[in-house]
C-alpha cells in the first residue's frame, strides 16, 4: 500500500531540508505500510519528519543525544520561539497542505536548530513538564 503523496512528501522534505544536508547531516529515508519517513542524523541530533498511519499524521520529531525524542513543537514552546503557527496536523487532506507544514517545519527547525543544539536540562525538564500537563489533560478528557 503506497501513502497518499508519497513521492511528494520525499521531495518536498528533501528540498526544504538542503541546509542540513549542507552540514553535513547524514539522510535515511524509508515507507512502510504504515507510513513514511525522512530522517537526518550527525553525531549529536537526530530530526525525522514521519507522515503515514491511519490517520495521515505529519510530525516532526528530535532527538538530541541520549534524550528521549520530542516534537519540534515541543522543542519550540520550551525555547520559547514559536517559529510557525502549525507544525503538526492530522488528517493533512492534499499535497498543498502537507507541503505548507513541511515548509513550516523546516523554516521553524531552522531558525530554532542552534538553540535546540545547545540546550540544557532545564529545557528538557520544561519540555517533560509540559508533555505530562498535556497526557494528564488528555487523560481527564478521554479516560
């Protein structure tokens, strides 16, 4: 089973992404059943742009070092620098929108990437923070 947009999803993140090729970021890219991915790696950092499972998800997730991965919207909040309005969606419905979030995640881990590289475990506990605020919102609403 091929992914709705597909191909596109490819090269829209491969074009949006030259910077970090540039610096010299290793590229991995792999579809599934279930979804398809894009990821770029270098010794200390590790994004991956996903779009797939059953709900057409688009993401954009780091890793930096031993951390455990977060989205690049969790990044941001905690930086403080939102840099784009919508980074992440379900249900993206055609390419024009899920070409506008990649483009929005690649300007917002641009203009964000220096700062999340240099990150402490002050960010990341403020990170931890606000995804058990948000687990714990969801909980009393759906459990």
């Amino acid at each position: 089973m091929m992914i709705p947009f597909e191909q596109f999803f490819f090269d829209e993140v491969r074009k949006e992404n030259v910077f970090l090729r540039g610096l010299g970021y290793e590229e991995r890219s792999e579809a599934s059943e279930w979804g398809i991915e894009v990821e770029y790696t270098n010794d200390a950092i590790s994004v991956r742009y996903t779009f797939g499972d059953k709900d057409l998800l688009f993401n954009t997730c780091i890793k930096l070092g031993e951390n455990r991965e977060y989205g690049l919207w969790e990044w941001a909040d905690a930086l403080g620098t939102r840099a784009a309005k919508k980074i992440t969606d379900n249900l993206v419905p055609d390419e024009n929108a899920l070409g506008q979030l990649i483009q929005s995640s690649a300007l917002c881990l641009k203009l964000n990437l220096k700062q999340i590289l240099e990150a402490d475990s002050k960010t990341i506990k403020k990170i931890e923070t606000a995804r058990e605020a948000v687990r714990l919102e969801w909980e009393s609403k759906y459990k």
